[in-house]
C-alpha cells in the first residue's frame, strides 16, 4: 500500500496540539502549514521530531539539555516482535509504543526524550506461529531495568515506560514498584491502552470510535490495531493474497485458527479516521502521566 500524505500530515500535526483540549474534540482536517515535512509544529516553533529520541541525539545534545535543565524524564517503549495475522507486520506492538511515547515527548519538548525501545517481548502463547520472537520475564524485565538504570545514572530522575504488548503488561507493572525502590527515583508503567479506560468519558468515546467497542480493545491484529496501522504505516499492511481457506498452520489447538479468522474478520472494520482519533486519546493521556510524574519529583 502506498503512504497517504494527509495520513502523515497528522503526525506532523498531533504534538502542535497541546492547549487544544480533549482528545475527542480534536480535529486533523485542518493541518497546520509546515516549513517542511520533516518538523512538527510544538507550541510556537518547529522542531524537527527526531530531537525527542536518544538514538537520534548526540551525546552534546543530551549533556546539554540536562546542564541546562531542559531534559527532565525519560520514556521507555517496551514492545514485542511476533505475529499479527496474516496482514500485520511484527513490529506492530514496538512500533505503537514508540509512536505514542514519540507523540507524547513532542508535546512536552523539550523536557522529555524517548530511549531505544526494547523490541522483544514475553510471548511464548505465540510460538507456534512462525516469526515469533520471545524472552524469558526475567530477561525481558532486566533489559527494561538496565536502560532505566542507564538512565538514572545519567541524572534522569524521572522515567515513564510505555508497553505496547500485552505479554510484558502484568510483568512490568508487578515489578515497577521494585524497581521504584531499587533506583530511588520516580518510576511507573502502564500499557498505552491503558488510555482507553482511564475515565468514562473516553471509553465512552472509543465505544464510538469503533464498530467492536471498547471490549476489544487492544485486541490481537483486530480492528483496533489495523486502525492504528492504517492510521500511521499503511505500508506494514499486506491483506494481497490473504484467503483464509489456503492457511495451513501447524497449531495444537484447531480452534486457534478459527481465532486468528476472526480476528482478520473484525480487521475489516478498521479505518485510518479510527486509528488517528485512537492515537490522539493515547498521546494526550501519555503526555499529561509524564507530565504529572515530572511535577512530582
């Protein structure tokens, strides 16, 4: 599929919404002139987006903005590499937390900066379907651990990390307060989902966003997720040549496929106007979490 420009105007436009209110009464339809394709429009300025991220900074950028007292949190994006059906990409659950969590820095630039994010995750239910990549918890929760540790050691006193895949969700938010006491510093964990079911007034809203509701939300490769991928990487979407009736999967359980059916079924539901409204309510939500967390160290 090919990139739509207006699918990429929105991100070009979502961090310049700060002030704009709640998330539900956004509107992308009137995309804010950009100098180029390449920065986002933040409060009165453009910042080009690749300054929120630590692989993308150098080491004076992040010396600096913390001798200077810009740089104050840091967002860490935990995800997974694993099947999505057969029309997702597997990048898609570390790729939704690094969007979000690189929405939400944007908003708070420059007080915030995302870190690599850790890419694999605790999935061994998935196994059996070919591509799938898993850690041991204990593996998984220790990367996690050691880049918040790197990031104290630098002076960052403040961490949000932001789980983009449902197997890491309990892990970390079980362990989060360990890791709260053994680094001494402010610390929490949510699933951006999370989002979604943080008052009634946005399930509310989600339940009118989409067709399933927001009983399936995140789902697996649903139509939350291709809304999602619709909204932000039409390219990792590839439904040419999916026929169920031809898929041969070796699985212990026959009514797993009849799963994954249904789950390509309620895809067909997804739109790219859903994923971006979806997106909006997870970046606001993130930013304000990062902002509280900020105020309170």
């Amino acid at each position: 599929m090919k990139t739509s420009k207006p699918r990429r105007d929105f991100f070009f436009t979502l961090a310049s919404l700060v002030a704009a209110g709640p998330a539900s009464k956004l509107c992308a339809s009137q995309p804010l002139p950009l100098p180029s394709s390449n920065m986002t429009r933040v409060s009165d300025r453009y910042v080009d987006p690749r300054k929120v991220l630590l692989w993308e900074s150098t080491r004076r950028e992040i010396r600096e903005a913390m001798e200077g007292g810009r740089l104050k949190a840091a967002i860490v994006p935990t995800g997974s590499t694993e099947q999505h059906n057969e029309h997702l990409a597997m990048i898609q659950d570390t790729a939704s937390a690094v969007l979000v969590a690189q929405q939400a820095a944007l908003q708070l630039y420059p007080q915030v900066i995302v870190t690599d994010p850790v890419p694999v995750g605790i999935s061994p239910y998935w196994m059996e379907r070919k591509g799938t990549l898993t850690l041991r918890p204990e593996t998984f929760l220790a990367m996690v651990y050691d880049i918040c540790d790197s990031m104290r050691q630098h002076g960052i006193k403040t961490i949000f990390i932001v789980n983009g895949h449902g197997g890491n969700d309990q892990p970390l938010k079980t362990h989060v307060a360990e890791f709260r006491s053994k680094l001494g510093i402010t610390i929490d964990a949510c699933s951006y989902w999370d989002a979604y079911h943080s008052s009634e007034e946005i399930q509310a809203e989600v339940n009118k966003i989409m067709a399933g509701g927001i009983a399936k939300v995140p789902g697996h490769s649903g139509e939350f997720e291709t809304s999602f991928a619709l909204a932000a990487w039409p390219e990792r979407i590839h439904r040419e040549g999916v026929d169920y009736e031809k898929v041969h999967l070796q699985l212990k359980n026959p009514e797993d496929l009849n799963s994954d059916r249904n789950f390509y079924h309620d895809s067909l539901l997804a739109t790219a106007e859903k994923g971006e409204r979806l997106i909006r309510i997870a970046v606001d939500w993130t930013a304000a979490r990062v902002q509280s967390l900020i105020a309170q160290t």
